[in-house]
C-alpha cells in the first residue's frame, strides 16, 4: 500500500516511518509546523530521516494553533511544567485536537497524492493525558477519513496497543539512530531531562533495554 506518514522528528513518529517503509511503500512523510516550542529541533530531523529513506518531506504551517489555542507547548503558553507524564500538571502540554487535525489534514493529502494510508505514531503510554490519541478517538476518526475519502483511505496506527518501551526496540530492530530523534518539550539546545516526554524517553530506553544515546541537561 502507498502510505503517508505523520512524522514529527520524535522517536515514535520517526519509528513508524522506518516500520511503515518496512511493510509499505511511503510515499511522504508529513510534518506538521504548529508553534510548538520544540517544533525547530523536530522538523530538521523528520527531514534528515526522510532523506535517508529517499522519502519525500512536506512541512504543513498551522500558526492559528499557537494563535488561538490554550497550551504551555505552545509557544504563546506558559512554561512547560517538569514531572511524569502521568502527574496533573503534564495536562497543561495538551494542544487540544492536535491529532484530530493534523489527521484531517494527511487524509486530504493523501487522497490528493493517491496514497491508499496515512501511518500514525499514536501508542498506549500516551492515552492518559491526550484524549486525541486513546483507540476510542483513533477508530472513529480512522472509520470518518475512510468514509470521507474517494480512496478509502486507511488509517493505520502500528503502536496503538504497545508503550514507548516497544517502539524503542522496535526502533532498535530497524537500526534507527535515535540520536537524530528529539522528544523534549522544552526545545532548548539540549534535551531537559526533566520534562513528561524525557522522563518517559529515559524510561523507554531503560525497560527495552536499549542504549539511550541522548545527552541530558539533567
């Protein structure tokens, strides 16, 4: 099947990109440019690992998100809080419908481009706190998109069953370099090590076993 990638730059989406180039043919990776205050460490690497599967890449700018949306990921929001990704606070990352969106976006490009699926990262460790990434939002609006399309188109979500620690050695497998993958929130020259997403990306590499080569403020 011709799929269509959503690719961030972060460990799961880059993942998904190499599982989906392993059973598909893709035929872009699609990233999404929405004022998140990590946004310019991501989108260079969803590039990079592009390039290196000769797939080719798509920035979509969504500034009215980091416009008229309430979140600290957000540029225009507060200061990203610190913790796990299972304490209150971390619900303040929350961009609401990011998924939804970006969702409906990839679905209309990949019509456009004949491409029969889009791929999406979406994993277990994240239900908690992001409504938009939980199966009971996923197959609905995976069942609305197949609906809504000429193509039918599918929407496949890989990891929707699995945690982080699964997609780092699934990684593994593929021989990713995660050293060319960002998760922290904070966007800064160096991964925080104490936000939600670097606790739970310190984590993923432990339980899996599987060497963690990110270099850490903290």
């Amino acid at each position: 099947m011709k799929v269509v990638v959503l690719v961030s730059g972060g460990m799961d989406s880059v993942t998904a990109l190499y599982h989906a180039a392993s059973e598909h043919e893709v035929v872009a990776g699609l990233s999404f440019d929405y004022g998140s205050k990590h946004n310019h460490r991501e989108l260079p690497l969803a590039a990079w690992h592009c390039e290196q599967l000769g797939v080719p890449h798509q920035v979509v700018p969504l500034s009215f998100m980091d416009d008229l949306f309430e979140s600290d990921l957000l540029k225009s929001g507060g200061d990203i809080p610190e913790g796990h990704y299972e304490a209150d606070n971390m619900k303040q990352t929350v961009v609401p419908f990011r998924n939804g969106i970006m969702m409906a976006i990839a679905a209309g490009f990949a019509e456009s481009i004949e491409a029969g699926g889009l791929v999406i990262a979406a994993h277990s460790g994240d239900h908690a706190i992001y409504p938009d990434c939980r199966e009971d939002f996923m197959k609905p609006m995976a069942e609305a998109i197949t609906a809504g399309t000429y193509a039918d188109v599918q929407v496949l979500r890989p990891f929707i069953d699995q945690r982080k620690e699964d997609i780092a050695a699934r990684g593994a497998e593929l021989g990713i370099d995660f050293s060319q993958t960002w998760s922290c929130y904070k966007g800064g020259e160096l991964h925080c090590g104490k936000c939600g997403t670097c606790v739970e990306r310190k984590e993923a590499f432990e339980i899996a076993g599987v060497e963690d080569p990110t270099v850490y403020l903290e």
